[in-house]
C-alpha cells in the first residue's frame, strides 16, 4: 500500500492531520523531523508448490544408484573351484538374492536422501530469498512512538509480500528526504539484500540511492557492524549482545516464526510478539550504543 504524499504532514509529536483516510503508523511518522528508527523483517519459505519448483535433488550422486537399473548377471557370480550342479545354483541363487535385497536398500536409501535433502531446504528455505519471502516488516521509532509500527502480510491491506516490500520502500524513501536514520542488526548483511532482492524478483520499485556502487545509503545503520569496531569478521549474536548490555532478551527462536505466524490465532500473536519483542532488544542495544 503506497502512502500519499499529503498523509505524509502529521509532526511526531502533534495531532495527526485530518485526511480521509487516516494511515497507519510508519512512514507519516518521520515528516519534519530527523530522528531514527529501528527495523527488522521475518522471513518465511515460498509456497510449497514454488519450492518444489526449486527443488534440486540429483539421484545420479546418491549411493547405490548403479542398481537401480542394473539387472543379475549370473556369469558375473564367482563360482571359485565349485563343480558340484546344485552347489553351483545355491551360490548362484543366494548372489540374486544378495543383488535385489542391494537394489530394494538402494531405492530405500535413495528416497530417504532425497526426503532429506527436501526437508533441509524446507527448514533452510526462509534464509535465502530464492527460496524465501517476507512475512513481516517491523519498525520502531526512538521518539514519540510507545509502540512499534507492525507490517504484516494478510493483514492490515497487506495482501501480498508485493503490498510488504511497496510500503517499506515508501518508508525508506522518506527517511532519506528527511535524513533520518534506519539502524538494524546484521542489516547489511541479511534484511537489505533480503528486501532488494525479492523486490526485484517481484517487480516492486527500490529507491535507486537506496544502494549504489555495491554501497548502502549513509542513513542505513547496521549494529553488528557499529559493534565491530572496524575488526574484521568479528561477529555476535542479537540476544548475546542484549546480555551484555543488560536488556531484554529473546522470547523465542526465529526459525519458528514462519510456522507460528501461519498458524492458529494463538501461535501467530506469539509469532508477532516474537518480532515485537526482536525490535524492542535492538532499540535498546542501539541506544546502549549511542547510537540513537
């Protein structure tokens, strides 16, 4: 949903301004004032019937393979110094026995391989924006805002990844005109490229300044990177850092988000918690940081 320039005027900490249809927290939020705000998204696997699309599985590099259209050969049966006529058609018969007991395993083996390998791309599948989407977008202002402004898909106007991704954007947009600052955690690394590349899969618009040169805009802040200090490949988790700091701390796992937020009512106020609670620990970090 793409919010209008006039919805736009509202000041942080004035009356909002009365238009027809009053928006919903987020982008009016920053007009006329330099101030940051704090993101994060919560990713999820496509479709099922995308990711089997993108399923890979190459059965030719599984083990036993060779036997599946492999037939017994008697000739091939070692026989040794055996003459005896029924000796030799015991050992023959117990060799294909041997054979289609090796070839009924490797089929067996073969599948469970595969059901494998289709389960850790399930399970790996919300990391990746080839396999990936995004089901949430969370924001929280560092002034003039008690609670976070939630977008989240299916609700709210928010139909589609597609209605996700226009409204961040928007949001970003602003920021920039304003000079504000967007401060995440391993942003650079994961919620930026996560959010281009899936707009561009989708078609939907990026702010050309938002990166340029292989470089993200000035008003992007990534903590992780603020926490390094300059050190090369020095890296920390979110809920180690809030630790440190003394702040709030996860209340659940991400990996969890996508089946709670497409689950009951109860499992997806836990999923949203879980995103509320992930932009409160940054807000705070950020703040122990100096860098709000």
């Amino acid at each position: 949903m793409k919010i209008a320039n006039e919805m736009l005027a509202d000041d942080l900490f004035g009356e909002p301004a009365k238009v027809e249809n009053e928006p919903k927290p987020g982008a009016d939020r920053i007009a006329g004032n330099k101030t940051a705000m704090v993101f994060d998204i919560e990713t999820g696997p496509v479709a099922s019937d995308e990711l089997e699309d993108l399923f890979e599985f190459d059965e030719t590099k599984a083990k036993g393979f060779e036997l599946l259209d492999a037939d017994f050969n008697p000739a091939d049966v070692k026989l040794g110094n055996l003459k005896d006529k029924q000796k030799i058609k015991d050992k023959i018969n117990a060799e294909e026995r041997k054979f289609n007991e090796a070839k009924a395993n490797a089929r067996a083996s073969i599948a469970q391989a595969r059901e494998e390998a289709w389960l850790k791309l399930v399970d790996r599948a919300a990391l990746s924006p080839l396999t990936g989407r995004v089901l949430a977008i969370g924001v929280w202002w560092s002034s003039g805002s008690p609670e976070p402004a939630l977008y989240l898909q299916g609700e709210d106007g928010f139909e589609s990844e597609t209605n996700l991704l226009a409204e961040w954007w928007d949001l970003v947009r602003d920021a920039i005109r304003t000079d504000s600052r967007l401060i995440g955690f391993n942003s650079d690394a994961f919620d930026l490229p996560f959010l281009v590349r899936r707009s561009w899969k989708l078609g939907v618009v990026v702010p050309p300044e938002v990166i340029v040169a292989g470089r993200w805009h000035r008003c992007f802040i990534d903590l992780m990177k603020c926490w390094a200090c300059g050190v090369y490949g020095e890296r920390v988790s979110m809920d180690r850092l809030a630790a440190y700091f003394g702040c709030t701390r996860k209340n659940g796992e991400a990996a969890e988000f996508a089946r709670l937020f497409q689950g009951s009512k109860d499992e997806r106020k836990q999923a949203v918690e879980y995103l509320r609670n992930d932009l409160r620990m940054t807000l705070d970090v950020a703040d122990r940081m100096n860098v709000i």
